[in-house]
C-alpha cells in the first residue's frame, strides 16, 4: 500500500496540488481493517460521493477532491498489479496461474 506521502507527491506532480482532504479520508479504514481497507471508499462511485461531501457545494473544492480520489485509486490499483506481478516472477510464473495440460499428442 502506497504511503500517504506517495498519494500527495504523486497528485501534486498531476495536478500542482497535493492538499486534497480526500487522500487522509480514504486511507482512514486502513487503520482497523489493515490491507483489506479498499473495500471501503476504494470505487469511483464511493469516491465522486466523498468528493460531493467533502466539496460544500463548491464546484473547485468538488473537482479538486474527484481528481485526487481517482489519482489515489489509480496509484493503489497500480501498486497492487506491480506487486503481483513481482511476486510472479519470483515464483517462476507459475503463482496465480492455473494451466491443466493436455495428455494428447498432437
């Protein structure tokens, strides 16, 4: 799991603003739920709603929260894949992948 440090920097270099209130808000479940905290807030439509709460009615404050939310899912999602795919190859790609053999010559 990315830190929140990496979420900020990495939104920051997208967007020139990385003070987002989105990105504390939807890492808090990883406190008491640990890895399996993307259950909670981690879709984009638990995101845009975040965003609406979060924005007052404000137009900017809603845009700026919605890209940050989707940069933040975007970084966690490409974490994940990195990390499976490490893991992958250090296994000699044989992990995750369930293949039966076909006796039959052809």
């Amino acid at each position: 799991m990315p830190t929140s440090a990496v979420h900020r920097l990495i939104t920051y270099l997208l967007t020139g603003d990385a003070g987002a209130p989105i990105n504390f808000i939807i890492d808090v479940p990883s406190k008491i739920l640990g890895p399996r905290h993307r259950i909670l807030f981690h879709d984009p439509l638990q995101i845009t709603l975040l965003s609406l709460i979060l924005s007052g009615g404000s137009e900017k404050e809603f845009l700026r929260n919605f890209i940050a939310g989707h940069i933040h899912l975007a970084v966690d999602i490409a974490d994940t894949i990195f990390k499976r795919t490490i893991r992958n190859i250090i296994a000699g790609g044989k992990r995750g992948v369930s293949r039966k053999r076909n006796k039959r010559n052809y």
